[in-house]
C-alpha cells in the first residue's frame, strides 16, 4: 500500500467525470471501451485525460474487444478500466468469468440504465445488480461496489482499483444513469491510499503463476514480457497455468478463486448505518436510491419510530455478518429499497429467521423520493 | 427545511441546462452551499422538451443535498416554453414569504393559464430584450441569472460575477455583465411592486 500526495481542491463536476477522474488518481493507464449512453461521458473524459498521464486510450470495435483488451493491459503491468451500460455489460458477461479465471486486476463501470433489451436508455436503473453478480457462467465471486454520491463515484472508483489489485479479481462500480449525469462539488483528498498488486515472490526460475503463498490466496502477480515466463487460459489450469481437465483441478482452482473473496468480506463490504443500536425497523438502500432514506429516517424518530438505516456501499459479496448483527441487535424488520423488481431483497430474505423482510422494490426510473418512502414505512410500522 | 428547489424547463438550445450549471458553480463552489444538480438527457436537451434542477441547502452546516432531484412545491421556477407553461399548476409553487418565484418568458410563451394563479409571478421577454439589447439571444441567460440571483438572495453579486466569468468568453464579458445588471434590474422592480401591492 502507498500513500500517493494529490493536490488539495473542491471541485463541481459530474458522476461518470469524478468516477473517471478517481481512476485517474488511482492510477489507471489503460482504457478501452465502447461509447453507451448513459456512460460515453467517462470514456470521453479518458480519452482526454489519459494522454497527458502518458496512459493509452482506444475505442474499441465493440465491448467484446474493450474488456478482454483490458485483462491484456492489466498482464502488461497497468491497471486498466471500461466503462459501459446494461446491453454492453452483456456483450462483457463472458470475458468477466475469463477475468475471474485469468486473476486480472480490472475495474468495470456499468452506468445502469433502464432495462430489459434497449430499455430506456437515458433514464437511470437500478436492474442489473444481478447482471453485475452474476453476469458470467461458471461458479465464481465477484466484487461490486455501489456509490451513492458523486464524491463517492470518485472515491469509490479508486477503491475498486485498489481491491483489483489486491485480490486479483475484476471490480465492478454499479451506478447509475441520474448519479453519472448529475453534478455535485468532490472534494479531492491530498492524501489516498492506492493499492498496487502482489509481485512474484520468488525468482523467474521457481515462478509458477497461480501459486499463492500467502493466507489471502493470491498469487503473486508477474508482468508479461519481463523476465518471468508463464501461460495463462481460461482453462481449468493448475498452479503453473496448464491445463488440467481433472475433477481434482477444478475444485481446487474454483475453491480458491471462490475463498479468495469469500474470506476477505469483512476487508471488502462496505456500508453506511444509522441508529441500528436501537431500531426496531431498517430500512435497507443502495446507491442513487439511498439517498432519500436519511431523511425518513429523521422524520420517523421525531414521531417516535425507532427507524434505523443501512446504506450498502459495496454489494457483492453480499454483506452477511451485517445481517447477522441487526438480527442481534434486535431488529424486527428490514424494509428494502431498490429501484428494481426486487434483487438485494432476495439476499435479505436470506435472514429471515433473524427478522421480518419486507420491500419497496419497485422496478422505475426515479429515486423513490423521502414522501413516498415515509408513506411506505408508515404502513408498515 | 432548508431545502432550495428550483427548477428550469423550457426546449432545448434555451440554456436551460447551462442557466443551471451557473446557478450550482455559484451556489456550490462560490457560496459554500451544498447542492445537486440534474438535467435532461440526450435528444431533449437538443430542441425537445428540456429541463433542469438544482438543488441547494441555505444551511451551510449541511455538507449534502440527501434527495437529489428537486421536489414539489418549488421555491424558484423558470419558465421558457409553452410546452412547459401547460404542465405547471399554481400548487407547484410555494406560497410563503421571500420564496415561490416564477420567471417566465412572454416572448416565448402566448398562453400561460396558470400564472394569473401565481403571486409572485415576474414575466421578462428574455429573448427580445436579449436580442434587442445585445443582438443575440445567448445573452438571456446572464439576465435572467441576474433576475435569479436578486430573488432568491442566497448568491451575493460578487459570486454571481465570478460565476458570469467562468462562463462565458472573454470578449463577451462586459456585454453579459450589461445583461445581468438588465436581469437584476427587472427583478428590483418586480420586488418593488410586490412591496407596494401588500404595503
């Protein structure tokens, strides 16, 4: 981990710039993607920015093309970003899981617009959380963290370069079309942890590519065209990066892509909460659709209702420990908030034999606004 | 509340949008206020039905705007198309002191059915004066942003200024300072009458 010195500034700019921005500072060197409303401003942003940090920008064919070009840049040593929408998040489903496999470090962003098909293009969504979880086939765990506020598409983007380092995993950041088009002032911090990846811990001669020595279980990662020789496929491989099509290989290879994330939740989930000490009801959102929470929440205490509130900052993998603790906290009911047909909800009922779940899930284009939530809750106190 | 809702709607190539921008960078970075700003998206901002919202917070305590798209009843409307003008109703509007201001533009709209409703109702003909004036009618943005900045009296001049710079070329600066000086004027007056009809 290296703390890198940023200038100290406030600036008024827009969700998908701050995002692109953030990758910036992270360090990101490599862009490639395909324009799709409601995300073209970042790959525009990139396309200006990136040359005056020596990084390399390309518009691609198509979105099968950027993200596959993305792992490859990351195997050369940069850390690499795309940016897209829903129907091109689907073109990318396949080259995730190869992502996954591969252990390259790559952040996507998915600015979610209104779906199935074309949907609505201009208008915000929160429908592809699945898509964001399990857009690829194969059994693997994925990371996706999801801000809420400008400031957080820029600090959040650079969290998720530094969890693709660190965990050799690729990172997607879920906003959406209202937050990548709406201007709020960032403040630009001077001091930002980054996050570099695990360097081959042994010489070339010994190297083998998917060896990982240390607790976390990630390998340590060489750079392509140095020194260190290797072969990586989308294969089931062994430690070295050959194949191995033996029952044996694919449980310890998936196992350990699997525990990698797995056994770093409590380093990775992320969230905001109020009140949970004594609330009675939570009421449980995410990204652009959280933010009109806070103020119900006041709203239903100055009455009296001991309303608490949860606001998820990362998605994937889904928090479980926190569930654990507002059952044992002694909440009776969860209400979740999202801007679908109900998909988080599915991962809170998960729980509920420690409290009541129920859900305002309701699959529109506009946040649900502070009158309607408080309407809801009413009923349900 | 300290909530401050406005919002702009009118068709696109009006600067609508960028009549917001000038109202955020003022309220945001110049004034230290927190604020949100959203707007139409794609073909509506070019020539169809166009709208933006700002929201700012008066409190300078509060670091975030929480909900961010502005709310009904708004405290600041700014009406520049027919269009538009049939889908206000005079309850969109708040009716309580130094707030509820409607800005609208007779020289774009015939038929406003709702404004007689509407106390604090200023119409300027933006584009006319701004083309008689000034001979083009990109300056109606700086007068109306001077009508907007003495109404809603949360962004002092000098951050109004700051502001009109940021945005505009350099060698149409002194002619978009004149507009906004038109801008404030109008809105002076307009505080006037309504002084004197309560008075």
């Amino acid at each position: 981990m290296s703390k890198a010195r940023f200038q100290e500034k406030r600036i008024l700019t827009t969700g998908n710039y701050a995002c692109a921005e953030g990758a910036i500072t992270a360090g990101c060197l490599y862009f490639a993607g395909y324009p799709i409303t409601p995300s073209s401003e970042i790959a525009a942003y990139m396309s200006r920015r990136l040359p005056q940090v020596n990084g390399t920008f390309i518009q691609m064919e198509d979105e099968l093309a950027s993200i596959t070009s993305c792992f490859g840049a990351s195997y050369a040593g940069m850390k690499a970003m795309t940016a897209t929408s829903g129907p091109g998040f689907s073109l990318m489903a396949e080259s995730i899981g190869l992502g996954v496999m591969l252990e390259a470090p790559a952040v996507i962003v998915t600015i979610m617009r209104g779906g199935p098909s074309t949907g609505q293009p201009t208008n915000a969504s929160q429908s592809d959380v699945y898509q964001t979880r399990y857009a690829s086939h194969g059994d693997y765990e994925i990371i996706v963290l999801a801000p809420s506020t400008v400031q957080e598409m820029y600090d959040l983007t650079i969290r998720a370069f530094n969890l693709s380092e660190k965990y050799r995993i690729p990172v997607i950041v879920a906003s959406d079309g209202i937050l990548g088009q709406m201007m709020e002032v960032v403040n630009i911090h001077s001091n930002i942890e980054l996050v570099e990846r695990k360097k081959p811990q042994v010489p070339p001669e010994k190297y083998k590519p998917f060896e990982a020595f240390d607790d976390d279980l990630v390998p340590g990662m060489a750079i392509a065209g140095t020194n260190y020789s290797f072969y990586v496929t989308g294969l089931t491989h062994d430690i070295e990066g050959n194949p191995e099509m033996t029952p044996e290989a694919a449980e310890v290879l998936i196992k350990r892509l699997c525990e990698k994330i797995r056994k770093a939740r409590p380093q990775i989930n992320d969230w905001e909460e109020k009140h949970l000490d004594d609330a009675n009801i939570v009421i449980l959102a995410y990204g652009i659709n959280a933010r009109g929470v806070p103020e119900v929440v006041e709203q239903a205490r100055q009455k009296g209702y001991k309303v608490g509130l949860v606001r998820l900052k990362s998605l994937w993998p889904f928090p479980d420990e926190l569930m654990e603790r507002i059952g044992q906290m002694g909440a009776s009911k969860v209400i979740v908030c999202e801007m679908n047909n109900g998909m988080i909800i599915r991962e809170v009922q998960r729980f509920r034999h420690l409290f009541m779940v129920s859900g305002i899930t309701i699959p529109t284009t506009i946040p649900f606004s502070p009158k309607f939530i408080y309407e809801k809750l009413m009923k349900e106190v | 509340m300290t909530r401050y809702e406005v919002r702009i709607s009118g068709f696109g190539g009006q600067g609508v949008i960028t009549l917001s921008k000038m109202i955020i960078t003022a309220s945001s970075l110049y004034e230290n206020l927190a604020a949100t700003q959203t707007e139409a998206y794609s073909a509506s901002a070019r020539g169809g039905r166009c709208w933006a919202e700002v929201v700012v917070d008066l409190d300078k305590e509060i670091k975030i705007i929480n909900y961010p798209k502005a709310l009904k009843p708004y405290d600041f409307l700014i009406i520049l198309s027919e269009e538009s003008a049939n889908l206000i109703k005079p309850e969109d509007i708040k009716k309580d002191e130094n707030t509820g201001y409607l800005i609208w533009d007779p020289s774009t709209i015939k038929k406003f059915r709702a404004v007689r409703r509407i106390e604090k109702a200023l119409s300027i003909p933006v584009q006319i004066l701004a083309v008689e004036n000034f001979g083009n009618i990109v300056f109606g943005n700086s007068i109306l942003f001077g009508a907007f900045t003495i109404l809603s009296g949360f962004i002092s001049e000098e951050s109004a200024i700051e502001t009109i710079k940021n945005f505009v070329p350099s060698s149409t600066l002194d002619k978009n300072l004149e507009a906004f000086e038109l801008g404030k004027k109008e809105a002076q007056e307009f505080l006037k009458q309504l002084k004197e009809g309560k008075d």
